[in-house]
C-alpha cells in the first residue's frame, strides 16, 4: 500500500514534482498557499505516515494522535521549529525534518536591512514623503539623522548560523567589535559556521550575561531560538539597560520581545529604534496596535526567508527531508529531539 503524506500548503511547483515522482507516496494536497484548516488537517492527517507543514500548523499531541501509529515524519518549511511538540514527536520516535541552511542568507540580509532602517529611520522617512510633507522638510543638518552603524558594537542575542552570517556582513559595514550571548547561558558557542570566530578582523566576544549585552551594543540583532527560557527575555530591564541610541532587531520569533515593553522604551525614548520581522500574537497585528504608532519602529509581516530562490529550497528540502524520513534515510537537515 502506498504510504499517504499530507501537505499543508501550495510550495513551489518543483518541489511537489519532487512528491509526485515518489511511487509509493499518495498526497493530500491542501490546494491553497493560505493556512489550512485545522479540521482539515486533523482529519486528512488519520492513517497518514508523513505530513509537510509549516510555522503557522501547530504540530501538537492532538495532530499527531490524529494521524496515528502510521506517523513517521514531520517535515517543516522552516528553520524554527517551537510550533512542533517534541516531546509528542519524541515519545512515538517519529522524526523531525527542518530547513535551516537554505534560509540563512536570506534572513541575514533581512537582518542587516531592518537594522539599516531602524537606525537610519527610514520607516518614518517614508511615511512622511508619502503624506507629502517634503516641501515641509527641506535639507537641514539634523534631518532624520540617526546614528552610524561603522564603528559600532553589534550584540547577538544566539549566535546560530544566521546570527553568524549578519556578523559576516555587519564586518565589511566597518563595524568595531561582536558581542553574543548563545541561549545556552554562560556556554560560548562552540559553533564557528563561517570559521571566522577566531579568524575575525574584529573582536567576537561572549557577553558575560544579558546585561551587559544590552548595555554595550549599538545594536541588537535577536536571532535565538523561542523557549521557555528566551521568552520575553527582551523586556523592560533589558530595554531599559539598552544605549538611548541603540536600536532592536528581531528576526527570531516575537515572543522573545516584550512588545508591551518595547512599546513603552521607544515612546520613554530609552532606546532609539527598532526593526522587527516577528511579533508576538503575529499575524493578529490590528491597524490601532501601539507598536505601529511608533515612528521610529519597523514592522514586517515575517518575511526573512522570502526571496524567491530561498523559498523554493526550502521547499524542495522538506520533501527530501520527508522522503529520506519515510525510507530511513538520513534527512538533508533533521531536529535531534
Ligand atoms: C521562519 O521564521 C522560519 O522558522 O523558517
Ligand atoms: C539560528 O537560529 C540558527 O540557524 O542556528
């Protein structure tokens, strides 16, 4: 009997080529690249071996107990992976698939970019031409100036594999020095991805905590994984300790941002500004939120991995990842549970 896969989501037309050349697959196909239901899914997932999903499909002990003792494999579109349950993955052996390699320079030029913008207000610069305020603001020294990113000390809230390219590039922008804090608290990064951690033209320094990563930094880049200990790590002590000059980059995942408090930092003008790709409650922003009613921060609809090449990858890996899985194989890219 063939063994049945559901996917999620409409991917990239050749990764569901991929699939469908596999003989002994049968797909349930969500035909939409718009969330799927979840009644659609607990109820496709019954007797299912493998399912392709993403970070908006909770992957919970309900999901996989609809699909029953057939589960093998998870395959997610996506470098994080805190949507998915390890411990219901972990207790029925079944295997967790991720794309972390294929996402990572397409985030970190998001991360350069949000820090770009924040620092050098684009967001309010924009907005302003665009109410057609211009003839209001003629050149002048101190129009939307802000500060300089040469010369800077960058903190790196993780120092995973994107954290270590926004480094790579952040070193050609000129800057002075690194800090990072990994999320494994007193424990240096053994990871050197780019092998420039002892080779680098500038120091890379682990921060003897929280503290005086926050205070320290010019700018923060968060790019650390979402846990119980990371969430709301970045609140209102952290903020608060930050240079009045310095601005906040999240591509992570909101929760480890206190937006309440990040709220109340740009208003009290503790901190300078911020660029944020995620947000906590994301996608449910309402137009009247607070946090977009800060000039001085930049909000995306979690867009770091999307660039057209990115995005096929990671769809082309998560069915090989799906595949290798179901026959055993070893995957492209797996989550050790
Ligand atoms: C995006 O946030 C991802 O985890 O791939
Ligand atoms: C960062 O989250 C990584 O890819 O390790």
């Amino acid at each position: 009997a063939k063994q049945k896969v559901v996917v999620t989501r409409k991917f990239a037309e050749s990764a569901h080529k991929l699939l469908s050349q596999e003989p002994d697959i049968e797909t349930i196909q969500w035909e939409s690249d718009r969330p799927c239901d979840r009644a659609w899914l607990l109820e496709n997932a019954k007797n299912a071996s493998g399912i392709i999903l993403t970070l908006s499909d909770k992957c919970d002990e309900e999901l996989v107990s609809a699909a029953g003792p057939s589960l093998k494999v998870i395959a997610s579109v996506s470098v994080g992976t805190d949507h998915v349950s390890r411990d219901a993955l972990k207790k029925r052996s079944i295997r967790l698939g991720y794309t972390p390699n294929c996402l990572t320079d397409a985030v970190a030029d998001l991360s350069i970019m949000l820090t770009l913008m924040a620092q050098r207000r684009a967001g309010e610069a924009m907005q302003a031409v665009l109410k057609g305020d211009w003839p209001n603001m003629p050149w002048t020294p101190f129009l939307m100036t802000g500060p300089q990113i040469t010369g800077s000390t960058v903190g790196f809230l993780g120092f995973g594999r994107i954290a270590q390219a926004t480094l790579k590039r952040f070193i050609s922008f000129g800057i002075k020095r690194a800090l990072y804090l990994t999320s494994t608290p007193g424990k240096p990064s053994k990871a050197d991805y780019y092998g420039m951690v002892k080779e680098s033209p500038i120091p890379i320094e682990s921060a003897q905590g929280w503290e005086q990563l926050a205070s320290e930094s010019d700018v923060i880049i968060v790019g650390c994984n979402l846990t119980p200990d990371t969430k709301h790590l970045v609140g209102t002590e952290f903020l608060f300790k930050m240079k009045k000059t310095g601005v906040l980059v999240n591509i992570a995942r909101g929760p480890v941002v206190d937006t309440a408090a990040l709220v109340k930092a740009l208003e009290e003008e503790e901190i300078f500004g911020a660029g944020l790709d995620v947000i906590e409650n994301e996608p449910n922003i309402e137009k009247d939120h607070p946090i977009l009613r800060q000039p001085r921060c930049v909000v995306l609809p979690h867009v770091g991995s999307a660039t057209i090449e990115t995005r096929v990858q990671m769809a082309e890996e998560s069915v090989k990842n799906l595949i290798a899985g179901l026959k055993g194989d070893v995957m492209v890219n797996e989550v050790e549970l």
